[in-house]
C-alpha cells in the first residue's frame, strides 16, 4: 500500500514502481536559459551565414584558414549547447518522475517528449537520506550525490523517504539518516 503523501503519485506494475512528484518553475533560471538558448541558436545562424555568404566565394589566401577557424569556433559553439540545452531542460520541467526497479533507479525530468533522463544501477545506489541543507532527498551513486524532490515539504519528505528505503532497502537502518 502506499502512503497517502501530497501532490505525489504513485503507480506500480510488476517490472517497477513509478512516483511523480511535482516541481515549481522557477522564472528566473528558466527565463535566463531561454535567453541563452535564443542567443546560441542566432549565433549558430549568422555564422553559418557569414560563412556561407562572405567567406566560402571568396577566393584570398586567408579564406582557408579563416573556415577552419569559423569551424572550430561551431565547434565549440555546439558543446556549449549542448549543456545550454540540458540545463533549459532541467529547468523547464514541472514534474519530476522516478522509476524504481530491483535492477534500476531512473530519474526523469519531462518536457513534453524530451527531457532529461539519467539511470542508475540498483547495485551501487545507497539508501536514500534527506539532505538539510538542500532541503530535499538525496541518494548516493558511488561517490555522485543525487538530489531529488527539491519541491516536497520537509515531512512529505520524510514521508516518501521512509517508504522507499524500508521497500527497496530493507536492511537499511532508519535511524542513520538524522
């Protein structure tokens, strides 16, 4: 039976169990990485441009070198992109969902199809434990700290805590997480 916590459901089915717990936007990281991803995507389109119209026809001796550079420069461009991309993901999400198997821990942040999506093996995550500073649930993955549940009161927190560690880590003490 599961525990009768707010604004997070629960679903199970016989591979896993699914909690969504819900997220608040919040405005000014997202309106930043917007803005950042508006800049990086104009920037990637003047220089394709520039290269295209002014660089490619002509026909000096610095035309070379100035491509590779213009290409390398692209580049770089795309890796921090790359990141961009993510961290405009991570913070335009409104739920966070995770799914827990014997096998596997899957934390999934959606935005309509995409989203981000970051697995663990059961094997190596420690229980889990609340983190006072953070204000929210934390699990150790090797030497990686993972938090979650950023959103949750502290005693749904708490809550939800004690549920997953006694249904997934059975063995585990309660009393090591204060």
């Amino acid at each position: 039976m599961f525990p009768q916590i707010s604004n997070i459901t629960f679903a199970e089915n016989e591979e896993r169990l699914k909690v969504v717990l819900p997220l608040r936007r919040q405005w000014v990281l997202f309106i930043l990485f917007t803005i950042s991803m508006l800049i990086w995507v104009g920037m990637i389109v003047v220089v394709a441009v520039f290269l295209v119209r002014d660089v490619l026809p002509q026909r000096e001796r610095y035309t070379f070198i100035l491509t590779v550079m213009m290409l390398v420069w692209l580049a770089l461009w795309y890796y921090l992109g790359k990141v961009l991309w993510k961290r405009w993901q991570y913070y335009t999400a409104d739920r966070e969902i995770l799914f827990v198997s014997k096998e596997m821990l899957i934390v999934r942040r959606p935005v309509s199809i995409l989203g981000i999506t970051d697995a663990y093996d059961m094997q190596y995550v420690n229980p889990f434990y609340y983190n006072h500073e953070h204000h929210c649930l934390v699990f150790d993955y090797g030497s990686q700290r993972i938090y979650f549940g950023e959103q949750l009161a502290e005693e749904d927190a708490h809550r939800l805590l004690k549920y997953l560690n006694h249904r997934f880590f059975p063995y585990h003490d309660d009393e090591d997480d204060d």
